[in-house]
C-alpha cells in the first residue's frame, strides 16, 4: 500500500492537554515512515514526553460484494473466521448495559476499548481481504511487543484503515508504532508467509485427559483416580486437573481438603507412574470475591476510581490482580513453584487477558503489558510445557508451548439462546469449531493450536453424533492437542472408529480453506494424497 506520511495521525496528551499531529510532525514530536519492499516501519519520536492516545492511518481499498475479510479476535475465545461482507460482528454493547455490568461482558474481550461499527470489521495482529479468485492481500504485524496492529476494513468507506494500539504509552524518547508486512497471493500462501517470520514450535503434539467437561467443578480424588485408571500412556501423553481442586480461585496453594484429603502430590505421583505427564489448571492474573486473597490483600486487587476490575463474571466474579506489585509477581511465582515442587510438567494458565486489563500508572500499552506479563510466566516456569488461555495470540507468540484457539465448547452445539446475544467470547462448540478451522494456520508455527477437547460419549452431553463425529475430526485435522474428558476405555467400536479415522488426519497439511456461506472446505494432503473436508457450520456437521 502507498502511504503518505501526511496521513499519519497521533492523539496524544501533553501537560494534560489533548493534542493532535500529522505526520511529519509539530514542535512536540515527529514521525518517521520507512517503506522497504513489503514492510512498513512507523516510529515516533518526542521532543517533550507525551502520553499517547491513539494513532491511524487510512489508505484506498476497493472491495467488491463478494469479498470476504479474515478477522482475528483479541483473545483465544473471541469468534474468529472469514466474514461475507454482507455480514458483521457482533457488539455487546447492544446487550442493555445493566446486564453487561452484572456480568462484565466488556471485559472478557475488547468492547472495553473497541468502538464497533455495523459496516466495519475491525482484526487484531494480522487479517486478509480475499477475492472470489482465492487471491489474497494480507497485512501483519511484526511489531505486537509494542502495540497491537488493529486492521479495520471499512467497507462503507472503501479505505482500510490501521490502527496503533498505542493508548496509555508514554513516549519520552522513541517508540515504534507500527511494523508490519504485507503478502498477495492465495490464502495459505500469504499464512505460510506472514508466520515465517516468527518461526517454528518445537513442542510435540500432545494427547491428554481433562476433567473439566465430565465433572467441572465437582472433582474430587475418588472421581480423579476413577478417571486415571481408565487412561494409559499407549493413548495418552497427559493427564489434566482441571478447575475445582482449590478451594476458591486466587488460592492456589489452598487445595480443598474436603476434596482431596491427602492432597495432589499422591495423584502426581500415580499419574507418573503410569507413563504420563501431570498437568495442572490456573488462572495466576485473577481472583474470585470469595477467596481469602481478595479479603486479606484488597491492595493485591486492581483498581480504577478506587473499584476494583472485574475480569469476569466466573466463579463468585473474578477480579484482576494488580501485576504492578512486587507483591503479587511474588505470590504468583511462590503459588506456581508450589505446583513445580509437587511435580506438575504442564500448566494450563487461563484467564491471562486479566493482565491486559490493567493501565492506570504503568504507561505501557495493552500488548507491552500482556507481553512481559507472558514472559514473566515463562521465566518462572522454566522449560515446562504451558498451555496458555484466554490470552490475546499475539502475546503468546513463541512464550508457550500450546495456545488454546477458540472459546470453551459446549455440551450443546451453540450453547443456550439467550446466551447467543452476549459477548463474542461465549462458551459455544459452534463457534470454537470455526475458530479451529480459521486459526489452524497457526499450529506448529508460534504455538501448537489447542482446539479444545473432542467428546463422544452419548451420556451427559446433548451434541447430536455427527455433530461429536465433526468436532472430533475436525481437532484432529487443524490442531496438535487432542484432549478429552471421556473414558476412552468405555468407547464401542463405533466411537473407535470414529477416533481412529479423526486420528490419521493429524498428520494431514492443509493447503488451503474457502467459505461458501455455512459451508467450509478444508484442502488437505495426507501422505501427499489430496482430501477434503466439507464441513456444514450451522449444523455442526460433516457432509
């Protein structure tokens, strides 16, 4: 794209005035723009300290009606996939604000900070306008330690418009606001290109157990040991304690002795024994109102206005912990070394956009703060396998091990109704399987994809059979963590079958996807003979 350096603008306070520059620049700061072949470097540079606000540019772009735009959500669970132009995404700011308060829908995703607009789309790191022909225009952000590349495709307009997610920074010498790429050509061709810059993951697929989506919060040793015994190391590499071993969220080194009389350490040792690794659930940046870190430590708590900021509504309301403290970077370190010590290799870590939550003093952007607050983790944790969740991708970037891709799934196919109206983060198997097919580009390269677990059984669980068959094939196919909460062991020949057939397409390549309304066709070669999968996305089956 041909940018001019005069449509570059900034918002920014200075002495506590709101101002606003063009490029080149005003007696405060100055602009500099360096184009080289495909990529595109904007830097500012301040005379005087300032305090950003935002910066944009728009540049011409056609669009014809039969376009589709690739829009990447802001964190794991936010609705990921390819729009018709024709459609829109969903704004939770329609849900009557007293419900959003209750349940702090804003939080969860980017309403908070997002203003959206019916006749726009808006993605986060990277997204892609593709024509009828398959051919593709790509732009992506190399530059998301910094500030979040926010592409907004206004078609009402006919400009695309980049956004820096620079709000809060403050510059007092030079900051980078914009680094990015851009690639043409088919779908999978511009994917492959972009992600070539960040390398690859070297972490192996994994097959795993979790007890989340059989027991939720009601585990307890004995339902935990009937759970082991039923798996083994031939069709298992892990085994996952989900939620619910605590005795409140925030208190991770307070197990619920009701629960588990003899505590974990026993479990970690069975799990072992068995051949398996031992994996452990957390949310290290949050805390429910109920726990005794919220009671004892209200200065752990962070706050705006002196209320404190409710990442959520899970659990008795979820509460972000104020990261700036030496305090609490010390009580996470202490709680998940506690888990270490006791044996655990892998960490599920959830809730982590809590972090991003946080601004009021820190003068850093949403990504500079997600991101160290990402390689604080790894830094702790060490060589650990992490499997990082409801985290804004990009953060994760080359920090974990796997990344989970789309929302929780849901024992019905697109959860309760009135529930379809509210955030774009919501448990939904629908919309975590489209998440799985329009993020699989990026499994084995910044991270292994997560797709969520794949489920079979016929009790406790309302997905008709063929909507169980596609969700597990379609794991399999686009992901590289295949995890369940069944007793495999209980499986008939037919669900056998059904996981043996979904288990050969993990060594599938997919070459490329294309969306026809509900329909989507994934392209794949498997030992280099071409396949494909037609997959029906409003009624959850294969064709």
């Amino acid at each position: 794209m041909n940018i001019n350096i005069n449509d570059i603008a900034v918002r920014y306070t200075i002495d506590g005035i709101e101002k606003r520059a063009h490029g080149p620049g005003n007696e405060d700061l100055r602009l500099e723009l360096c184009q080289n072949g495909n990529r595109t470097t904007i830097t500012i540079k301040a005379e005087k300290p300032i305090q950003m606000i935002t910066s944009s540019f728009e540049v011409p772009y056609e669009y014809a009606p039969d376009d589709h735009v690739y829009v990447n959500g802001y964190q794991s669970w936010t609705d990921t996939r390819e729009f018709a132009l024709s459609e829109y995404l969903h704004d939770v700011k329609k849900v009557p604000r007293f419900i959003r308060n209750i349940f702090h829908f804003d939080n969860y995703g980017d309403a908070w900070f997002m203003d959206y607009q019916k006749d726009n789309f808006h993605s986060f790191t990277y997204a892609y306008l593709k024509k009828k022909d398959g051919s593709a225009h790509l732009v992506g952000s190399l530059n998301e330690s910094n500030a979040y590349l926010i592409v907004h495709y206004k078609k009402d307009g006919n400009v695309l418009s980049l956004r820096s997610d620079c709000q809060y920074k403050l510059v007092e010498d030079e900051f980078c606001l914009y680094d990015f790429v851009e690639y043409q050509g088919s779908v999978y061709e511009v994917l492959e290109n972009y992600f070539a810059n960040y390398g690859t993951c070297s972490a192996p697929p994994v097959r795993g157990y979790t007890s989340w989506y059989l027991h939720y919060q009601k585990i307890d040793e004995s339902k935990i040991f009937t759970a082991l015994n039923g798996i083994d190391s031939e069709h298992f590499d892990l085994f996952q304690i989900d939620d619910g071993y605590e005795t409140f969220v925030g208190d991770w080194m307070d197990i619920d002795s009701a629960k588990f009389p003899n505590g974990l350490k026993p479990i970690v040792e069975k799990i072992h024994a068995k051949g398996l690794k031992a994996g452990i659930w957390l949310a290290p940046f949050v805390c429910e109102t109920k726990s005794r870190l919220y009671k004892d430590h209200p200065d752990w708590l962070y706050r705006e206005n002196g209320n404190v900021v409710f990442a959520g509504s899970n659990w008795s309301g979820d509460v972000a912990l104020d990261l700036r403290l030496p305090e609490v970077q010390d009580y996470i370190r202490k709680c998940l070394l506690y888990y270490m010590d006791m044996g655990f290799d892998f960490f599920k870590l959830d809730f982590l956009y809590a972090a991003a939550l946080i601004h009021e003093g820190r003068g850093m952007t949403r990504a500079e703060i997600m991101r160290r607050s990402m390689e604080g983790l790894r830094e702790i944790l060490g060589d650990k396998l992490i499997l990082g969740c409801g985290v804004p991708l990009s953060s994760a970037f080359n920090l974990v091990d796997y990344c989970r891709i789309g929302p929780d799934v849901s024992l019905i196919f697109d959860d309760a109704f009135y529930m379809r109206k509210m955030h774009r983060e919501r448990i939904s198997t629908k919309n975590t399987l489209q998440n799985t097919i329009f993020r699989a580009h990026m499994d084995g390269s910044v991270f292994r994809c997560d797709p969520d677990v794949f489920l079979l059984r016929d009790n406790d669980i309302k997905l008709t059979k063929e909507q169980r068959k596609a969700l597990c094939t379609l794991n399999h196919l686009c992901g590289s963590v295949y995890m369940t909460s069944d007793n495999v062991a209980q499986y008939d020949e037919e669900k056998l079958s059904v996981l043996h057939e979904a288990q050969k397409l993990s060594a599938a390549q997919i070459t490329n996807i294309t969306r026809e309304g509900e329909l989507i066709t994934i392209d794949y070669l498997l030992d280099d003979v071409p396949g494909n999968l037609v997959y029906n996305s409003e009624k959850g089956i294969l064709l």
